[in-house]
C-alpha cells in the first residue's frame, strides 16, 4: 500500500491530449483557466502559476523585496524549501518553535523571535492545517511585516471561513504528486494586492514584459513559468476537487477513530473552525516507541509511511549554520523524530482502513523500547 496515490482518471488524459494537439505547450490558455479556477477556491483576486511551491515562495521574496541579511521567522518543522528558499535570498531563516497538538507554528514563539531585521513572517500550514492565523497576522502588522503563507499542503483549507493562501501577503500552494491537487509538478501564488500580482507575474517570465511586437526585459527576472501540459492536468483535477478534499476528510476521521484505539499513538489535531485537508495524515508516537522501527515494520508488512516532515534545524547544512538549536526547538525536535505519515488518499477503502490501523498496532508493539 503507497503513502499517496493521485486521483487520476481519463479527464487529465483528455485534457493533455487537447494541449498536444494545439501545438501550444508553454504557459497559456489552460494556465490561465487553473489561475482562475484557484482563485475561486481561495477567494483571492489574483494568482499565478509557477513551477513548484518553491519557486513560488522564492518569487514571494524577491517580489517583496527581501534580500541579504533580511530575516524571515518561520517554524522550524517544515520540508526545507520553505527555508531554502529564503537562503537563496541571502537572507536568514530563524527558526521558532511549533505547538505540538497542530505542527503548526507557536505565535507567542514569533514575537519572542522578532528582531530590527526581522523582514517577513513565513508561516507554514502544516499538513494542510492552516496555522493560528490572527495572532500571526496581529504581530505582522504591529511590525508592518508582510506574511507568506507556505501553504504548499493546504489547497482547500479553511481558518474560521477564511481560506488558506488568502490570509497573508501572498499563499503558496503546491501540485506535486503528493499533494491535495497534481500538475505533476507545479505551484501557484495568490495574493490580493494588484501591484504585487503585476510584479510576480513579470519576474516569473524572465522580468519581460511584452510590448505591440516584442518584449521589453525591466527586471532580472525568473522562468518560473508552468506549461500548459502541466496546467491540464490540474484542470482536470480542479473537477474533482471538492470530491478529494471531502474524501480525503471522511477518510482521516474513520482512520483517526481506529489509531485512537492504540495505544501510544495520537491521532491528528483538528481545532474548532478549521477545515484540514488531510494532505498528510500525521500521528504522534509516544518517546518510548522506535519510530524508525515501526516504519520499517510497516514497510515489511507492505505499509508505506515515512517521517512527519523535517526539523529544519537538525538538517546538517543548517546545523553547520546555525548550531545545535535542539534546545530551543523541543517541540520541533519530537516531532522530527516521533511524527509518523500514514498512507491516505481517495481510493482507500474501510478494509484498507483497517489494515493500515491492524499493522500500525502490531508494529507499535513490537517496537516499544
């Protein structure tokens, strides 16, 4: 059983063929239509398709304006682009803690970590969870800072009938294989301010804007583009996607009912006027249990899972950089080491259900030190 399998089906067969057949494949029409059809998920006036979440967090900072020595605030468990990203910047990442029932980001850890160069907010929806928002944003504006939303996972998230990715400065979502949606590979960047919509769409073109017959270059600019045979595909899904979103839902409720019946194991945590899109479902195993083991044990029986996501800070490029920051990171640091993923997605059935809850069971036991 895989961690992840896409819904896919003849309708982004159909809609690549449409693309092959016009000869037309760069950045185009179908582009524009899955720009259109986000910005009615999200609510957002404007957004641009990119070629991954990353590039779509590094174009947010260098249309933002963020550069050497500039200091983005962000939680330290995250995958490593959300930091990379700032690094290929110059500016520095500084990593805060997170609250241990969400994965999110700790808001009283922001504000604790605010300094003369703090530059930017970089909250993460972990697992497609929108983090505490109006904390977040509160803090954001006493410092006049703007906030991007490393939304990646949380395409169809809500934060008190809010969505994810039209809360801060700009949202990031990703459509890799792994996520709600697929391009196969892809992004997108939403925001409600119209000069920095103008200024993301120019520099994700090589910095171009084009002219009555030929381009003008004003800025050092990016191929951030998506292709339109990327685009389809996410079309296509965009037909289905209430269907994942409420699938994926019913799944991780039926799959938490089950895991709550093990002992040592801490089902997902869904706060009261949020809407989690289950991207990842993430469960907590006690200290005394071998995580690694049990996903080997898994493995063996045929189950596939995986760590939660990253403690950035253990990552040895930015243990060299920044030191051993485990101390001030516990949360962070447990959860790099205790967080596990369990496989889910539409196609699951009760009796899958079971088998991945009956063979977590087995494995938590054997592995209890």
């Amino acid at each position: 059983m895989r961690l992840n399998v896409p819904l896919l089906d003849e309708d982004e067969l159909a809609e690549i063929a449409a693309v092959l057949s016009t000869g037309m494949l760069t950045q185009g029409d179908r582009a524009r239509d899955l720009e259109d059809l986000v910005r009615g998920v999200t609510g957002t006036a404007h957004a641009a398709a990119v070629s991954s979440a990353t590039t779509g967090l590094h174009l947010s900072l260098v249309a933002l304006g963020i550069g050497p020595g500039d200091e983005v605030v962000m939680p330290a468990y995250s995958f490593p682009a959300t930091a990379n990203a700032v690094v290929q910047q110059g500016a520095v990442p500084i990593f805060v803690d997170i609250d241990p029932e969400t994965f999110n980001i700790a808001p009283d850890a922001i504000a604790n970590a605010m300094t003369e160069r703090t530059r930017a907010i970089m909250p993460v929806h972990a697992f497609g969870l929108v983090a505490d928002m109006d904390p977040i944003l509160a803090i954001a504006g006493a410092h006049d800072l703007p906030v991007i939303e490393d939304a990646a996972c949380a395409l169809g998230g809500t934060y008190h009938g809010r969505a994810a990715g039209s809360l801060g400065t700009t949202g990031v979502f990703s459509f890799h294989p792994r996520k709600v949606i697929t391009t196969a590979e892809g992004g997108m960047i939403t925001t409600n301010d119209p000069v920095l919509a103008e200024r993301i769409d120019v520099l994700r073109a090589h910095g171009a804007v084009r002219g009555e017959l030929f381009m003008e270059f004003v800025a050092a600019g990016f191929n951030y583009r998506l292709s339109d045979v990327h685009a389809a595909i996410g079309v296509a899904q965009m037909r289905k996607f209430e269907r994942i979103v409420t699938s994926r839902h019913s799944l991780a409720d039926r799959l938490a009912e089950r895991v709550a019946q093990i002992p040592g194991v801490t089902a997902p945590f869904e706060p009261d006027g949020l809407r989690h899109t289950y991207q990842s479902f993430v469960v907590m195993l006690e200290d005394g249990i071998d995580r690694d083991a049990v996903i080997r044990a898994m493995r063996a029986a045929d189950v596939e899972t995986t760590l939660g996501t990253y403690g950035m800070h253990l990552q040895p490029y930015f243990v060299e950089r920044f030191g051993d920051l485990t101390a001030q990171l516990p949360h962070a640091t447990r959860a790099h080491r205790q967080a596990l993923t369990l496989p889910l997605y539409p196609q699951l059935r009760d009796e899958d259900l079971d088998l991945i809850a009956e063979t977590l069971s087995s494995a938590v036991t054997a592995n209890a030190r």
